[in-house]
C-alpha cells in the first residue's frame, strides 16, 4: 500500500482548514518568539544563580513537552508515558559516561536513537488502540520502566538511589561545568527543537500526522498508511525527549528513577492540553508556569501541582483549545 500523501490530493474541509498558511500574524510571531530567544541569552548575564538554573530547567522541558506535542497535539495520541523516552535518554548518557567512559558528547546520537527505536518498537503494536486503551497502556509502559530503574536493571543504573556524577560537555577544548555554560547549552538546542517544529508543521510529515488526527478514515483513502505515520510520530517524539534526557543528566549531574514517574508524564501532557495543542507558543506557556511561576511566588511553590490541576479545570471548562491554541498558519 502507498504510504505518502500527494500534496495536490483533495482534502476533507476539516482538515484543509487545518493546513498552515503564511500570513501577517504568523511572522509577527515568529519575529517575536526570535526576539524572546534572544533576550533569554541574557538571562546568565542578569539573574542570580538560581534563576540560571531554572531557565536551563525551562529549556529542557520545553523541549520534552514539545515532543509530547507532536503525539498528542498534531498525531492526536494519548500518550501519559512520556517520561520513559525521557528518562531513556538520561540513563543512557549517564551509564555510557560513568560506566564506559564515553565523552558526553557520545552519547548523545546513542540517547537519541535509543530512545526513538524504543519509541517506535512500544508503539508499534499499541497504535491501533483509540483514547483511553491507548493512555492506559503507555501508563503501564511507565510504571514498568520506573520499576526496573528502581531495581538496578543489569546492575547499571544505580536502582532506587540513581547514578551520580554526570559531568558537562567539553568542546574544543572548553569545558561546560557551571551552570551558565549549561544554560546557553540548553537554550541553544531549544532553538534547534524549535526550528525543527516549525519544519515539521510546513513538512508533508506535518501535514500527514494532522490528516491522522482529524479525520483518519479521510486520511487513509488518500493512500496513508495511518499504522506507520504513528509509529513514526512516537518514535520522533521519543528521539526528541531522549535529547531532552541527556540535557537533564547533565543539568543535574544526576539521574533517578523519581524523575520520570507517572506523575511527570502526567505534567508533560497536562502542559500541552493547558498550554494549547499544536500551538509551540502554548506549550512553551504552558512549561512556564508549570516551571517558571512558582518560583516567583516560593513560598508558595509547594503548591504547583494544585494550582496547575486547578487551571488544568478552568482551562478545559472555559478555554477547552487551550490557553493559546493554535492558530492557522501558526506554530
């Protein structure tokens, strides 16, 4: 069976008024969001330590919550078990640079791939299963790989204590130990993530995971194969989130299981409903005050997970796209 979409075949109107177009509104946002960027590189220069390191924190669930986009918010996937990809990443890093003594840098094509062909070999028989099935299942994938973290698989990862020890990259001789360095590390390989967003959205895989999402039966009569365009979104997804897992080992120079538990994924997918699906700027929204807000108010950032569930409610009741939904033409 023909597994590609021929740009010029007709579409249903649900979903031609989904395909992005170029307008007035969109490069204002786009201008904007490069302006913001590059204000951020400010941040190390301005702020006191601890601010640094939570825009380094930002950066890098920014960029997972940005993978669980696209299954949830262009391929319309339930996926609340995201943190594994998550997690994969980190692992990998940190025992290929503690037990093997592979330079940093290593290993992070290996996270990289690791995490998109677990991805991929999860989802692929998973994939036909429809809303909650398929959220219960990736919750189960979460429970198991936190359990076997938790009792030092082969003896690698450290069980219920973790690994310690991650250090930063060395490059051409300079090495990325404070947490300036890692923050300008981190916001650089957020732009990158963004950047590839954007060429996703305006790429006929783009374009084929939203035929997926609105009207799959349509999609399907237009020659796509819906089985594989999904195992292929979980595995970029999960690619993008392992790149993700190595930036978070490093930031902490640690890795344990009580990073990635259900409640994490649980978090990343409420970020995109909260923030707006398919909406890059929603999700970046989102991250923010799951991650950034609180510390404003420090005395009350015990309370996060509260006042997120809460503006979860008021979201879905009230604004049910999304704070920032998205937009045509818009990322």
């Amino acid at each position: 069976m023909e597994t590609s979409v021929n740009p010029k075949a007709p579409m249903p109107a649900t979903i031609a008024a989904t395909t992005p177009r170029t307008s007035t509104v969109t490069r204002t946002l786009r201008i904007l969001g490069l302006v913001l960027w590059l204000l951020g590189l400010a941040i190390p220069s301005l702020f006191p330590p601890a601010w640094i390191t939570i825009g380094g924190i930002f950066a890098i669930y920014s960029i997972v919550a940005l993978s669980q986009d696209i299954v949830l918010g262009r391929a319309g996937m339930y996926d609340m078990g995201h943190a594994v990809f998550f997690g994969v990443g980190a692992y990998t890093s940190a025992i290929l640079s503690l037990s093997f003594n592979w330079p940093i840098l290593w290993t992070v094509p290996v996270a990289v791939v690791l995490s998109a062909a677990l991805g991929a070999i999860l989802s692929a028989p998973i994939v036909k299963l429809r809303g909650d099935y398929l959220l219960v299942v990736t919750i189960g994938f979460n429970a198991i790989f936190v359990l076997a973290m938790q009792n030092n698989v082969f003896g690698i990862t450290g069980g219920a204590d973790g690994l310690f020890g991650v250090s930063g990259p060395t490059l051409f001789g300079q090495t990325f130990g404070s947490q300036s360095d890692l923050f300008y590390l981190n916001w650089v390989v957020l732009a990158i993530v963004l950047w590839l967003m954007r060429n996703l959205d305006r790429s006929a895989l783009g374009r084929t995971f939203r035929y997926i999402k609105y009207d799959e039966l349509a999609a399907t009569t237009l020659g796509v194969n819906a089985r594989n365009y999904k195992v292929a979104a979980f595995a970029l997804a999960a690619g993008i989130a392992g790149l993700a897992g190595t930036l978070f080992a490093m930031q902490l120079s640690a890795v344990s299981p009580g990073s990635f538990q259900f409640t994490d994924s649980v978090v990343l997918f409420a970020i995109v409903l909260v923030g707006g699906q398919a909406s890059v700027p929603g999700v970046l929204l989102g991250t923010a005050m799951m991650f950034v807000v609180p510390q404003i108010f420090t005395d009350l950032a015990q309370y996060r997970y509260l006042a997120f569930g809460i503006a979860m409610i008021l979201v879905m009741i009230l604004r049910p796209q999304g704070i920032w939904p998205a937009r045509k033409g818009a990322l």
